[in-house]
C-alpha cells in the first residue's frame, strides 16, 4: 500500500492563484492542476508539504488576498484512491 499526502490551495481566480503563487514560493509552493475531486475552482493550486503549511497559512491570512477566493484541502492518496478534504485556514 502506498500512501501521500499534501496540501492544496484552490483558486476561484487565476488572479489570485498567481499573487499566491508569489507569497507562498518561500514555502516552496508547487503550481498543480485542481484535481477533480474539487469541483469548484479555476483550475489552479498550489500544493505544499506538512513542513510548510502552518507557515504558508499565516501569510495568506495576512495577504490581501481575499479568503472568499481559496479554499485549504488536505489530500491524501492511498494507491489508486485520492481523498479531499476542506480545512479552515484559520486554523
């Protein structure tokens, strides 16, 4: 059984998937496709590791960027299967 997982922000906006882009690349975030388990996107995000997440959090907090444009989903995928799930930002 092989088992990963990432972080993913998605975009409404490819305005503001590229002014993320931007913030979060000392996070070494990765331009991804939106997978299609989330339906509700313009078709790009921006994955990250668990060793970076907290810290790209905090600085889309702080950005301009208005939240209502992305949303945080933890996914994970076990062999074939790919899983996602919502998380708040704030949290």
């Amino acid at each position: 059984m092989t088992e990963q997982a990432y972080w993913l922000f998605a975009f409404d906006s490819p305005h503001a998937a590229i002014a993320a882009q931007k913030l979060l690349a000392t996070c070494g975030a990765v331009v991804m496709p939106t997978l299609r388990c989330i339906t509700a996107s313009c078709g790009m995000s921006l994955r990250l590791t668990d060793a970076r997440i907290e810290e790209a959090k905090q600085i889309m907090r702080d950005s301009v960027i208005d939240p209502a444009l992305y949303r945080l989903y933890r996914v994970e995928r076990v062999d074939a299967e790919t899983r996602c799930m919502e998380h708040p930002i704030s949290e």
